[in-house]
C-alpha cells in the first residue's frame, strides 16, 4: 500500500484496503477516491481521464471539401509525471520506483534519440537536474509515469481515429519521410512521443530497422521549446514577480499566505509557491493519491484559477505588455513555426506532419501569441494542431485545434485563416536566437 497521511477518514481507509482498488490501475483507484471519499477535495486540476484523452480529435468538424489538408504542426504537453517539487510539512506520498512505471507495457517501440542534426543525442541537462530529485519511494522527479505513457498512448489513438483513418491525411503504415518529430531533451517528453507514437502505429515500430523512428532534440542552450528564463534577466524577473512578489497579480498573496497557514509555515518561507504546491497536489490527483486533507475544495478551487494567471503573467509580462515579454519566452519557437510555414510556402517541406513534445509553459505561451489562451492551465496531454490547407485557389490556410476544438485565432471571425496572415499576426512576437541572446545581452547591461 502506498503511504498516505494517518488523518484520513474510516471511509477512505475502507476504499483503500478493499479487494477491488489494492491492484487496480492507478486511475481507477483515483476516480474511486474522488467518488467515494466525500470528505475530499474533488476538485480536479489538470488532469484528464483517459476517456477525455481517446476522444480529443473526434467529433471534429471537417474543412469544405474545397480545401485539402496539406500539413499539421503538432504540439503537445505531456502525460502525467512524478512531481517536480513536493510539499513540506506533510505525509510524502510512496513514488514507488519499481511500480509507478509500470502498467503500459503497450507503448514499448523501437526509436532512437537524436540530435536536430541526425548525430548523438546532446548532454540532457536539465534530466540530469531532475534525477538529482529522488523522491520518497526512489522515483526521480520529473518522470513519465505509466498513467502518463497510458494518457499518450490514448492520445496517439485519438490522433489515429482522426489524421489516419478518417482524413486519410497520413498512411496507414508507419512512414518515416511523412513524420518529424521533436522533443524538449527531457525524457518525460521524449517518452510521451514514443507512447503517442505508438498509439498511431503499434506494433509496427517494434524492431522496425528499415525506418526508425527517431526523435530530435536539442542543446539545453539553444532550446526553443520551452522559455530559458535562466538566460534572459526579464523574464527572469517577470517569473520571479509571478511566483514570489505575489501584489503583482490581484489575489495570490492572499491565497499563498493561505497556503502556508494549511502548511504550518512562516510568511517568509520561501520554500513554496503557488505553482510549485499545484504541481504536488496535481500529480498526487492523477495517480490515486490522496491529497493532504487540510487543502479542501475551496483552497483547490481558488489554486486552480489563480495559478494559470500566475503562469501567464510570468510568460507574458503584465496586462498591455505581451509584445514586450512574448518575444523572449516564445519568441524563438514562433521564429521556428514561421519558417516552417516559409518552407511549406516554397515547396521545400517534405514531411506532411511535424510533432514536437514539449511543456505546459510552451502551450501557455502559444495560446497567448495565438490569441486563443482560455485561462486555464494546460491539462496533460492537451495539444494545439496548426492544420494548414491548400485551396482552390492555390493558396494556403490555416486553422488551429486546441484539445481538439476549433479556434478563431487572433480573435478573427474566421476559423480558416490565409497562411500569410498568420505568419504576419506571429511577427511581432517572433525573433530569432541571436536576437533573444542579444535582448538578454542588453537586459544583463541595463541591471
């Protein structure tokens, strides 16, 4: 069993020990703890079942049969993790290493890690940071779970049911010239491509050595797939304003100081924020864990829509000021999805698909530049498909699916949008990595 704090009611006791949760799946046992455990937070965060998951590209509306779909630029968040930071003051949760990456034997296929080069993978620094995170139980933090390679492999399906077998956008069999596929150099990423791969094709990458599936990654350095606030002083500030200077955003300082009253700590503690305690709340959720019983459903409430603010404010700068601090959280990434779409544009793109696996920071920030952010924090497994079709008339269009739904981006009343006016609503916000490493130059000066 796993370890679980010693206040917990008879009743949750009782779901606990009974014949039917003690070996189930960990999803199963967290959708009984929200069901049958009434004195619980129930209350969920980010985290999507597996039935959400399989059905977030059905049911979705096809284009006028005047347009053909010719390319879809693919990211997505990952699956569930083990957490990053946990909680001090409370029972630890049991991160049993030799079970909690168990279970998804299914989503086990042949792929090579490399780099944007086609040469060894880069030095993954920043897994090697996370591995120096040794939860209680011996898991590293940070590390696809096998909810997580489940809630993947579910929306691999999805995409199936939707660019394989009803568009006949992509083949059937397994085509390495038709498929890109990038990843933040962090396994949890590199893994829920694998699983989301495998989804779509199975068995068929199982030793597989005419075609491998390779995923590239990048130096930590000159990552653009999530935002290097480490490199850059402003956007440094701006995360350190969101997360610990709480008067900036109305109404977290007051919920943080909540916060560590539940947690017994001083005012001045710093060890917490309010991203930091979601994060451990949210993976205990997703994995069947009982949450610390003094965060009821008030304090869940009020953590769920004050930390998506938090993380917006910290991507994008304050109200009125996107175009100022978009370009240095995301603005190498939107510099890439434009020449991507300039390539499209001269004919230059061989592949049909690109997908690129990343964080919920990049997904936050997209929808931002995109113009389609909804407030609320990326779930696991959530994506944005920026499908692009060729009318007519020749020219190119383009529409995005959020979770799969269709969104009017830049607030047009156009769901279909010409290429060309993407890519010119993109560039205010797009710079390239010299201009981002010259910003940071000069933002070091002015200190």
């Amino acid at each position: 069993m796993h370890c679980i704090s010693l206040v917990l009611s008879r009743r949750l006791v009782a779901v606990l020990t009974s014949s039917a949760v003690t070996e189930c799946d960990p999803v199963l046992l967290y959708n009984r703890l929200h069901v049958e455990c009434k004195g619980m937070a129930t209350i969920n965060l980010d985290n999507p079942s597996l039935e959400e998951i399989g059905s977030t590209y059905k049911n979705i509306p096809e284009v006028d049969s005047k347009f053909q779909l010719k390319f879809v630029m693919f990211f997505g968040r990952h699956g569930a993790r083990t957490p990053i930071r946990t909680l001090p003051n409370v029972e630890q949760v049991l991160w049993d290493k030799e079970t909690i990456f168990s279970g998804a034997e299914h989503t086990e296929i042949d792929y090579e890690i490399c780099s944007l080069d086609g040469g060894s993978r880069p030095e993954p620094v920043v897994e090697n940071i996370y591995r120096k995170v040794i939860l209680n139980g011996g898991a590293f933090g940070g590390q696809l779970t096998g909810v997580g390679m489940k809630q993947a492999y579910q929306l691999g399906q999805s995409l199936k049911s939707y660019y394989v077998d009803q568009l006949k956008f992509l083949s059937s069999e397994f085509t390495a010239k038709d498929i890109y596929i990038r990843s933040t150099n962090i396994n949890r990423c590199i893994e829920t491509g694998r699983c989301v791969i495998a989804g779509v094709y199975g068995k068929q990458l199982k030793s597989n050595s005419v075609e491998p599936l390779k995923v590239h990654v990048d130096h930590a350095n000159r990552e653009v797939l999530y935002p290097q606030e480490h490199l850059h002083p402003s956007l440094k500030q701006m995360w350190h304003q969101a997360q610990h200077a709480p008067d900036f955003i109305p109404g977290s300082a007051a919920l943080i100081k909540k916060v560590k009253e539940l947690l017994a700590l001083p005012d001045d503690d710093k060890r917490i924020d309010l991203t930091g305690v979601k994060d451990d709340l949210s993976t205990r959720m997703v994995h069947g864990f009982p949450i610390p019983p003094q965060f009821g459903n008030d304090v869940i409430e009020s953590l769920k829509e004050m930390s998506p603010k938090v993380l917006q404010y910290a991507l994008g700068g304050p109200p009125g000021e996107q175009v100022k601090y978009l370009p240095i959280s995301i603005g190498t990434l939107l510099h890439l999805i434009r020449e991507v779409f300039q390539k499209l544009k001269e004919g230059k793109l061989k592949e049909k698909m690109h997908l690129y696996f990343c964080h919920d920071t990049t997904l936050t920030a997209l929808l931002v530049a995109l113009g389609i952010f909804d407030g609320d924090w990326p779930p696991l497994c959530c994506s944005i498909s920026l499908e692009v079709y060729q009318g007519v008339d020749d020219k190119l269009y383009t529409r995005v699916l959020y979770r799969g739904k269709v969104q009017r981006m830049f607030r047009k009343a156009d769901e279909l949008l010409p290429l060309d006016t993407v890519m010119e609503e993109l560039r205010p916000f797009s710079i390239t990595w010299d201009e981002f490493l010259l910003s940071a130059q000069r933002a070091q000066e002015m200190r």
